[in-house]
C-alpha cells in the first residue's frame, strides 16, 4: 500500500528531489557510520573517537594516524551501485528527479550514472595537495601507503571532504536549499536525520509530498506525509521499476 501510494506520487511529479544519506550506500557494502554496526560504534586502535581522527585539529596534529585510519576504514573502491542508486538515475532520465543532495562521499549517485548531484560533505574521489592545489583520483591515494605525498611539491594530498570542525561548501547548501524549497515532492532516505547543518534542509520543503524511507525512526517523522520503514534499495526499485 505504501509503495503504491509512492509509485503513484512519482507519477504525478515533476519536480523531484533526492536527499539521502550513508543509508542509501549500506546495500552497497559500505557501512554506516551510525548504525548498530557503525564505525562509530566500534572501538578502534587509536584509543580515541572516531569523529576525533576525522576531525580537521587532529588531521593537522596528527596525520599518520588520520591517514591509516582513513585508508583503513573508509575507502570502499570497489563498491558498486545498488537499486536505490540505479532507479535514482531512471528517474533523472525519466526528467522528473531534478537533484540529488547527499550527505554520502562514495561517488555511487555517479558511478550509477546520475548527472546532477550535489556532494553536501565533499568525495574521496576528489583529492588535492594542500600547499600547491594539485589535484587527484582516488587510485591514487588507494596505491600509497602513510600520508599521501604530492607528486609535484611534496606537500600533503588530502581528500576534499568534510572533516568534522569543518563548515559545509555554502554554494552547494544554497544550490540545496533552492532545489528544495521549489520541489512539488521531496523523498529523503537512508538517513536519520541527525546530522546538522545538512538535516535542516527538509525545513525548506513547501510542498505536501515528503517521503521518509529508512529502516528506523527519525526526528522528522511526524512530518513526513508518507514513512516507509523498509531497505531504501528494495523500496525505490519497486516503485521506480515496478520490480
């Protein structure tokens, strides 16, 4: 019944957008920094948090460390997109998904094919040295060990993310909010919606189609004016491709 009621909504839209989280890329092996089996749940070698290492005053302080734990724990290279990412896409070319806004730095959104897509906390994809700008892949930083050197100055490559202490790219949250705040139906799955500033963009949408798939509760819920509590994966594919 839910599905249908979403399928139906798809149908008579036109002006959709995507906002989705780590939710959206655990079907794709990657885990979920928050979840049951989150890295941030786990204890890790370092005997400090995780969101510590991933901060922007230990990467200064101590890049060894940064550096291990980030090659060792989130690089997933070889991850591949799953249904949520490919009926995203059918949509887009079906032109009525206008945008995808995520909080994800995996690169799956493109690697499924999906063309607009705003990274609100950066991509490992992206790299660059930070004394002289030079830019990288991420085959790059996967086939070196340590701290990443660049290869013109020496100086140190870093991926262009978000580390925590970090503020979020203002010209993408302005692109966000305008996306947003025009779309007639706005669907956000695999997050629960904790993680601010990036959670408050739902507080833009005016319209009365606000969909919530994620397999537990949020913050938002007693907002949405339809919730889904299933895999995102199965939920997208059913009502984009009838599967």
């Amino acid at each position: 019944m839910e599905i249908e009621k979403l399928k139906k909504w798809i149908n008579e839209s036109e002006n959709i957008v995507f906002f989705g989280g780590a939710g959206v890329s655990t079907e794709s092996g990657i885990p979920d920094f928050r979840g049951e089996e989150g890295i941030f749940k786990t204890i890790n070698e370092y005997g400090v948090r995780s969101e510590t290492i991933l901060s922007h005053s230990f990467f200064i302080k101590n890049k060894p460390v940064f550096f291990q734990y980030y090659k060792k724990n989130l690089l997933y290279p070889n991850a591949k997109p799953n249904p949520a990412h490919y009926a995203l896409e059918r949509l887009e070319k079906m032109g009525k998904l206008k945008v995808v806004i995520t909080q994800n730095i995996d690169d799956l959104h493109q690697k499924a094919g999906s063309k607009n897509v705003l990274e609100l906390h950066g991509t490992l994809y992206r790299n660059y040295c930070i004394d002289c700008g030079c830019e990288y892949e991420l085959s790059y930083v996967v086939a070196l060990q340590g701290i990443t050197a660049c290869k013109k100055c020496g100086g140190v490559v870093r991926p262009d993310v978000v580390l925590y202490e970090e503020g979020l790219n203002q010209e993408i949250m302005n692109k966000a909010v305008e996306y947003i705040s025009k779309a007639d139906m706005l669907i956000v799955g695999g997050t629960s919606l904790n993680v601010y500033p990036a959670a408050g963009l739902i507080n833009y949408y005016r319209g009365n189609k606000l969909v919530l798939i994620n397999k537990s509760e949020t913050s938002f819920d007693s907002k949405a004016n339809l919730q889904i509590q299933e895999n995102i994966g199965i939920v997208l594919d059913k009502a984009v491709n009838g599967k």
